[in-house]
C-alpha cells in the first residue's frame, strides 16, 4: 500500500487551535491543496470529516473520480477549553498551562481535551483498518497536523513528548 498524506491548507480563522471546531478552508487554503497534489493520482481518498479536509478531499474525489470515504478517527486533537484561542491568548491567560502542554502535549493535554496518546491510538487504528480495506492501493489521506505528526512520530521512531517538533506546513504533501 502506498499512503500519501495531506494536511489541510489555511481555514477561515488561520492561527488558532482548531481541533474539533468545524472550520472551512479559506480561497487560498484551497488553492494551496490544488497546488500539493497537482499531477497526482490515487485509487482510493480518505478524509477527516471535519470541512477543512472534507470539503478539498470530495472536490479531488470528483474531479479524478475516484472513491472518497471519511474516519472520525483522523480528527484533529481535542483542544477542549482551547478550542478556537490563539496561542498569544493562552500565553496571556495560561502561560503555565501552555508551557508545559508544549513542553510535554501527552502528560499535559489542554484542560478538557484530548491526550496525545488518545490521538495516536485512534489515528493508528484507523491506518491498521483503512491498510486491511484497501491493501496495495494508492491511498491519499486528507487530515490535520496532529495525526500526521502521530504518523510521522511512529515512523520515525520519535516520543510524544517531542510530537510539537514535528513541522507540518499547512497543505503539506508527505508521503509515508
């Protein structure tokens, strides 16, 4: 199985945490995913349900008419009652609580939201499941930073108290 992910390109309200909030792409979101997978194909897409991916990964489905499905389970980390704040908010209201979460996302997850370790568990149940159901496909996966730095983390071997070090560029293209 060949799997390409995806991360989803600028939203509406770019620079916030954005976890379970239901953003839509912005115009240049968009374009910015146009311009990762241009010239590429794949049998099958699978998207986060969420609009920033959802919306991109049906367009593409469409377009190179190819199967597109969706998993829960590739949602962006839980922020809880960060959801929706900047990080110079936080750093002004909780700069404790944001130092260690950065310092440590796994042991310190945002008061109300997710562990990184739910995070991963989930993203790679959903990768185990969606590798048995396509076997030697093409999958493209459309999802959010959080997953793909899980992903990239379990391949290289990287802890989940360094998960923040991982750069993933909106509209980012890696193939794993």
């Amino acid at each position: 199985m060949s799997i390409t992910l995806l991360r989803h390109g600028e939203t509406e309200r770019p620079g916030r945490y954005h976890g379970r909030s239901d953003i839509a792409l912005s115009r240049q979101g968009f374009s910015q995913m146009e311009i990762a997978v241009a010239g590429a194909d794949w049998d099958h897409i699978l998207s986060s349900p969420l609009r920033r991916c959802a919306d991109f990964a049906d367009a593409l489905a469409q377009r190179l008419n190819r199967p597109m499905s969706s998993d829960a389970r590739l949602c962006e980390l839980d922020f809880g009652e960060w959801e929706g704040c900047t990080a110079a908010e936080l750093q002004l209201r909780v700069p404790e609580a944001l130092g260690r979460f950065w310092s440590d996302p796994d042991q310190h997850p945002p008061p109300r939201g997710e562990a990184v370790s739910s995070l991963r568990d989930r993203v790679l149940a959903a990768l185990s499941e969606q590798a048995a159901v396509h076997g030697a496909k093409r999958l493209l996966i459309v999802t959010h930073g959080g997953p793909i730095r899980v992903l990239l983390a379990q391949r290289d071997g990287i802890a989940l108290n360094q998960l923040l070090s991982i750069e993933v560029a909106l509209a980012a293209r890696i193939e794993l």
